[in-house]
C-alpha cells in the first residue's frame, strides 16, 4: 500500500513539475533609466511605498550592485 502512494506521489509531481509554467500574472517587468541627480535612495524613495531602506536593498540585489554607486543612463531593472 506504502510503495502504491509513494508512486502515484511521485507520478504526481513529475506531472505537476513538467506542466507547471509561470501565469505571467507579474506583469511586465519595469526598468529605470537613471538621469542626473538621482540615487538607489530617491528611485526607491519614489517607486516603492514604505521605508526606502528595503527598495535600495532589493534595487541593489535585482540589478546585482556591489554599492551604491549609479550613473546616468545606466538602466535599472525594478523589482
């Protein structure tokens, strides 16, 4: 009986991971062109509500930044 369920859950799964596909319900994903002036502090400040301190972070780990250096015309990807 075990071995039974063991296999119909491993069937099961492989189905699911094989089928499973993202719903693109995330919608299209958002980029900044970064212009004169601005920091990871003010994008953060005016993209995300809430602290700033956790959209700099997500800024920095979304487009792979040692620091927080940024400069005009660079391209962000927004989280």
């Amino acid at each position: 009986m075990f071995v039974r369920l063991f296999i119909v859950t491993v069937v099961a799964v492989g189905a699911w991971a094989l089928f499973a596909h993202d719903s693109g319900a995330g919608g299209p994903e958002r980029s900044y062109r970064v212009k004169a002036g601005d920091t990871l502090w003010s994008i953060a400040a005016d993209s995300y509500g809430g602290d700033p301190r956790e959209g700099v972070w997500k800024l920095r780990e979304r487009n792979h930044l040692e620091g927080t250096t940024i400069a005009p015309g660079q391209v962000l990807r927004l989280p």
